[in-house]
C-alpha cells in the first residue's frame, strides 16, 4: 500500500449554488462554529435578501473566510438544506472523488485536527482582518492512504459520534422533564417578584485578600477571564462567595449570569453580585433553574432595551416574578435540574474528546497506508 498528496484543489468542486428561488427561508439559515459545527445563526437576518446566500446541501461543506484564531468551518451530516450568507465559501468533495480517492466524512476528520487550525494561521494574510479564502483552501495540501482505510476509521469515528448523541437524546429528555415541571407550576401558582427574596452584595477585594480573578461566560458558570488583567489593581474588584449570583448586566440575554458553587473568587467591579436574602422560602439553585430559561434571556433584553444603556440593572433584575413553590418543591426541580447540567457537561466533554481523537485518527489511517 501506499499513500498519495493531493492539493485539495484537486478534489474539490466549489459551490456557488444561490438561494435565487427563495426555496429556502429564515427557518433555514445556519452559521458556522470555530468548533467546525453548523448551528442556528445568532445574526438578524429579518431584512436581508436571502436569494443571495448560499445553499448548502447535505454532504457540502462551508466556512467562514474571516479568521480569528481558528476557522469556522461546517459540513452538513444531516439530511436538510441549509443556507449561509455570501460571506462564507462553501464546497462539496467531487462526486468522483468522493467514491476512489477521498471521502468526504474523512476529509471532515482532516479538519477537526488542531494540526489543520495552525497551518491555516500560518496560511492566512491580512492585518486588521485574516483572511483564508478559496484560494488558500485549494492550496492546502493532503496525504490520502486508500479509501478502504479512510472508511475504517471514519466507520470508528462515527460510531463515537453515534454513542455521543445517543446520550445528548437522554439529555434532551431530562431537560423536557424539567421545562414541562416549570410550565405546571406557572399555570398552577402565581408569580412573585424575586426583589422581595433577593439583596445586592457590593464586598471589594479591598486588602487584597482574593487572587482568583474569574469572569461569567455566555453558559451560566464562572470561568478564567478572557480579559487582559496585567497590572491592574484588584482592590476594586468585587468578591463573590459561595452560592451567590453574579451577572454581566449587559451580557445577561447571553446568558452572563451564573451562581457560585465553589471557592471565592473576584470578579469585574463593572459586574452586580446578589444573593438570596431569604434562603428559607427561596433556593438559589431553583433560582438559578429560572435563569437559565430562554424566556428569561430574551425577557432581559426586551426591558434593558427600555434602559439608558441598554445595561439589565439590579433594579431591574427585581422585577423579575417567578412562581415560588415550598422549599421541598423546589428542591426536587433543582435536584433534577442539577443532574441536567451534569450530563449536559459530560456531554461537552464528550464532544471534546471525540475531537481530541481525530488526530490519532488519521495518524492511524496514515499507517496503516504504509504498512
């Protein structure tokens, strides 16, 4: 046996079909993820003019010609039709190719490998903006052993993903559990507003007695911040302990907002960190179940909107009204609620090992291609 390089643009066929007829509506715009994933679009699309984005079918590939520190790039596994704006550059493997030389699931598994982000970096041009476009894609350059072993080991890497999703399906499940729990009790009690439950906490990291500089990402959880804290001094910094909030009053539609189950920690003095003043009649984790709804997301930004700044103040976070049921209640939802996000961060991690793998994948396939 032996291997064979390849320039992609050998074995690729760019695609340049357009949404003319507006076959394809709103309902089926998608974006790319640095991950290499497709998911639902976070942009408005409501006034753009869809006969101009590109159709991408099942089996076709797309991404993103602007560079951050990885490219994001899909391909479209499942059996619908999706459409990207003009943006992207999308392409599928030529029907030819696809059957002798290199499969397509294979080709996929080539650019989940850390390998293929650095090597993109090195490729791209640009100062304010990085670019890889078309061009640079056709010029990447792939070592293929036969499609017999290609198929082996795609045939190993779905059977990872096929597992993986069998348990994000049970995940799903458990999250119905807890919505059609919440409705029920929305339907069958009265709301309250929260304000008469909950306190503002302003302690600052006045002596300097915290070092763990932390910030609130967009899933509900605290996380290393993103910021370059370099010289700066933390004195003003707030301190947030055990099982209190903290959000990002203009980041909370994200989903900025996250309740601390750990060690103490300091965040942004620009952050507002409260705490349940009533522990008895109100749990922190039942509260914390309320705020990681999507209602409550899109809720914040239609009263910040209202606001100066645009910015979802204490004030504000006040008027929220949930239905508040006894304590043994609402510990049985958060009980389960509690063992949702377990799962549901297994499954994350899942997810990265399955990509975590794919280099081994093909320095396995490659080889076997020798041997």
């Amino acid at each position: 046996m032996a291997l064979t390089k390849y320039r992609l643009g050998e074995l690729l066929d760019r695609n340049t079909e357009y949404n003319i007829r507006l076959e394809y509506g709103i309902s089926d715009v998608r974006g790319v993820l640095n991950s290499k994933g497709i998911s639902n679009t976070k942009v408005n699309v409501e006034e753009r003019d869809l006969s101009k984005f590109l159709v991408v079918r099942p089996g076709g590939f797309i991404f993103n010609h602007r560079v951050h520190d990885k490219l994001g790039l899909g391909y479209n596994t499942s059996d619908d039709t999706f459409i990207f704006t003009n943006d992207y550059v999308a392409f599928y493997v030529k029907p030819e190719i696809a059957i002798k030389v290199l499969l397509p699931d294979y080709l996929y598994i080539w650019f989940l490998r850390a390998e293929f982000d650095r090597y993109m970096l090195f490729q791209t041009y640009g100062s304010a903006t990085l670019f890889f476009n078309w061009d640079n894609m056709c010029d990447l350059e792939i070592v293929l052993p036969d499609v017999e072993i290609q198929q082996k080991y795609v045939d190993i890497y779905n059977a990872m993903v096929a597992n993986q999703q069998s348990y994000e399906r049970g995940l799903e499940d458990l999250k119905l559990v807890c919505d059609g729990y919440i409705e029920n009790l929305r339907r069958q009690m009265p709301c309250e507003r929260i304000g008469t439950f909950i306190s503002e906490v302003n302690c600052r990291n006045s002596n300097n007695t915290v070092n763990r500089v932390q910030g609130v990402n967009s899933s509900g959880e605290f996380g290393e911040t993103k910021a370059d804290t370099n010289g700066l001094d933390f004195t003003n910094y707030k301190i947030v302990t055990i099982r209190q909030f903290a959000y990002n009053p203009s980041r909370i539609n994200l989903g900025s907002i996250a309740l601390l189950n750990g060690e103490s920690c300091i965040i942004s003095p620009m952050y507002i960190v409260f705490e349940v003043s009533k522990p008895y009649e109100l749990l922190p984790e039942y509260l914390m179940l309320w705020f990681r709804r999507e209602e409550f997301q899109r809720s914040t930004m239609f009263y910040a909107m209202g606001s100066v700044r645009d910015t979802f103040s204490f004030d504000l976070m006040q008027e929220v009204e949930i239905p508040i049921p006894d304590l043994a209640t609402q510990s049985s939802i958060a009980e389960i609620f509690g063992v949702y996000m377990m799962r549901k961060k297994i499954n994350e991690q899942l997810k990265m090992l399955i990509k975590d793998i794919c280099p081994i994948l093909i320095k396995g396939s490659l080889e076997e291609g020798t041997a």
